[in-house]
C-alpha cells in the first residue's frame, strides 16, 4: 500500500472512533448533560485561584457587581442630600 493511502486510512479510523466515543458519552449521560459545561475554580493543576492571585481575590463577575452597588450607593446617598437641601420658592 501506499504510504499516503496508509495515512488517510489511518485518520479515517482514528475519526470514526472519535465520533463513536461521543456518541457513547452522550447517550451515556443524557442529551442535555453532554452539553453543559462547568467552570472550576481549581482550574490549575495544584492550586486554586485564591493561592496563585491572593487571599482577596474575586472572579470579574463579583468585583463588577461589587463595584456597581457601590456606584448605585453613592448616587442613592448623592440624591439624599440633594433631596434634604432647601428649596427656593417663587410666589
């Protein structure tokens, strides 16, 4: 045979057991399970995020909803103390 004929064959095999695979891990775990993915927090081999950045370390989604509130809350106080002024009236 041919070296090239040997190769594609070669991947040809290596594809169909692949396909196979998946089909078995789905119809293992269920249509819906094969398709939902989970972040881990350990996503390095040894350590968790905390370890390699800090003990004060946040994921970006809790430091953006962290830093709204805190936005939302100086303009709610902002709007208190513009709201307690006096007013000038005109008769």
């Amino acid at each position: 045979m041919e070296p090239l004929t040997v190769l594609t064959a070669a991947v040809v095999l290596i594809g169909i057991i692949q396909i196979g695979d998946n089909i078995a891990k789905v119809l293992a775990k269920g249509k819906g399970a094969a398709t939902k993915t989970v972040t881990r927090s350990d996503w390095y081999c040894f350590f968790r995020m905390s370890e390699l950045l800090g003990p004060d370390w946040k994921p970006v989604e809790q430091r953006e909803r962290e830093r709204k509130n805190l936005t939302n809350t100086k303009r709610n106080e902002k709007r208190r103390t513009q709201a307690n002024r006096p007013r000038l009236y005109v008769s």
